[in-house]
C-alpha cells in the first residue's frame, strides 16, 4: 500500500490540512494510520463527505419511548465478571448463532431446520447451492466479529478496528456475504436518491444513498456513542433497513451489522423466535414510518434477557 501525507491528500481533495487532521481522528478516513503524531494516509483513500452537508441533513430524532435500560447495563456489567469457561461458553456461542440465523434466514424463505442443517455440513437438497454459501459466508461474518470483540471477556483478540464500523468495512462485510456466489461483482452503494428520513421527520427532501450512509456513520460515531449500546445498534439496524445501501439481501445485512454492533457494546446476540420474529417485523413497519423504536426495543431487551440467563446458568 502506498501512503500520502496530510500536506498531500490537502493539495489532492482541495481542504485544509487541519481539517483533514480532524477527520484523520474521527475515523472518517479509510485505511489511515497513525504514526507518532503524523498521519498515512492510503492515497487510494477517498474524500470524505462533505460534512456541512451531513449536518444538514442529520437533525430529526429517533424515539426509544419510556424504557428501563438498568436491567440491559447489569447484563453487560455481569458479562464482564462471568465465571463461565472459555470452552462451554464458545459452544453456547456457536449455539446462539445458529438459532439466531435460523430466524433470520425466514427472509429468505428458507426454513429453520434447513438452517440448521446447513450449518452442521449438511447438504439440502431443496436448496440451491448459492443459498447454501450464503449461510455459510452469514455465520463466518459472525464469528469474525466475535473473534474481533470478544463478548466482554471472552475471545477477544485484540484486533477490533476504531470506529468498528465504517463506509469501507461496511462494503467489505458485503463483499465476504457474497464470497464464493459473486466474486466479480464488489459491493458499492446504490446510486439512487431517497427520502432522508420518514414520515416522522416531517421532511421531505431526497439525498443519494452514498450520502446518507456517510450521516450514519458519522451519528453512529459522535452522537450515538453516549447512549444505551443496545439503542445504539437498534437504531443502526434501523436505519440500515430504511436506506438499503446494497441491492440485495437488506435485512440479511442489516441484522448482521445489528450483531456486530450489540458484540461491540458488550452484548449477546438478539436470537428471536419464530414468533417473536413476525411480531418484530410488524414492529419494524410502524418504526421505519414513525421513528419510534420501543417496540423494537423490548423485543431486543427480551431476547437479551433469554440468552444472560441461558449464559449465567453455565456458571452453575
């Protein structure tokens, strides 16, 4: 890889170096490194969005309504002082994973018992071998964030990437969904224009997707960063479902990075039920109109609450 200096990628996207600094630090720059206290920058790197523009178009609020986050901090702070070993709790990963595909694999017509099936080396017959891959590739995104995170104390390695999500990772994750289905074919963002928000926000202005996805990244970075983490990685779910940056497989990708982002902020897998799976796509209908995500938010504190108790019951 070849790096430029600040002074450089000045001279080459036409801002000042102070500003560039600035986004340097903000991890609103692909692939920089910090050395001492000068900046590499990685000169395929691209310029990023204009940020008068993105707070522009970043002022409307996404509403938890009235909920209790204590017993969510609790089941994080008791993760962090989980006696559970490493082996029984890598099995209970690897458990709560394929559970939590099997109702996300609903989206894509594909049964839970398929699911399982697949992810046990299993071939299906009733299936078509992309399908099979997909499922694959969805559970190895998974355990790759595992590995990165760790789940509080558990299998971190060290190598989780500031900001953990960013408009370069976020194509990459794409392109390791569709490894071995379509290779030639890297993922970008649509080239389309859509509303910037929902009915809610009462605005009815359009912006390229590419340009929204910078806003989100960047709320999900500053703002978001002081509130609950399972709000946090609701309202990323959220609105990952409302822009869809990429053609296909949208809440497939959406509930990916929602998993991610929960493992970030010290929490399990949101593994929902087949019931409680169609109650939350109702919910999500009424959310992406309205904004307002506390329905969303106790089906995710329910099913948090399952997989602590399923965890704390392996200490005994």
């Amino acid at each position: 890889m070849i790096y430029i200096s600040v002074k450089e990628a000045s001279k080459k996207w036409g801002i000042t170096e102070r500003r560039i600094r600035i986004l340097c630090s903000e991890g609103r720059v692909d692939g920089v490194i910090r050395s001492g206290w000068a900046w590499n920058i990685p000169i395929t790197a691209q310029k990023p969005g204009d940020g008068r523009k993105i707070r522009h178009v970043k002022n409307f609020d996404l509403r938890t309504g009235t909920i209790n986050f204590t017993p969510l901090n609790t089941i994080r702070e008791a993760l962090k002082n989980s006696k559970v070993s490493q082996e029984d709790f890598l099995s209970y990963f690897d458990s709560s994973v394929n559970r939590f595909l099997s109702s996300i694999f609903l989206t894509e017509n594909i049964k839970p018992n398929q699911v399982i099936s697949i992810v046990n080396g299993e071939f299906v017959k009733e299936l078509t071998l992309n399908q099979h891959i997909l499922i694959k590739n969805a559970k190895s995104i998974i355990v790759n964030f595992f590995f990165e995170t760790g789940l509080s104390s558990f299998a971190g390695n060290g190598s989780k990437a500031n900001p953990f999500f960013s408009e370069k990772r976020l194509s990459l994750i794409q392109d390791r969904l569709y490894s071995g289905i379509d290779d030639f074919h890297k993922a970008s963002f649509r080239d389309v224009e859509i509303p910037f928000a929902g009915a809610w926000a009462q605005d009815n202005r359009t912006y390229n997707v590419k340009v929204q996805m910078e806003t989100l990244l960047v709320q999900c970075d500053n703002e978001w960063t002081s509130i609950n983490g399972v709000v946090k990685s609701a309202f990323l779910f959220g609105e990952l479902l409302r822009i869809k940056p990429f053609e296909e497989h949208s809440f497939l990708f959406a509930s990916l990075i929602l998993v991610g982002s929960l493992l970030d902020c010290g929490y399990p897998l949101t593994v929902i039920s087949t019931e409680d799976f169609l109650e939350l796509k109702a919910d999500l209908s009424l959310t992406l109109k309205r904004g307002n995500y506390n329905k969303i938010l106790r089906v995710f504190e329910k099913s948090i609450e399952s997989e602590y108790f399923i965890i704390s019951n392996l200490e005994k």
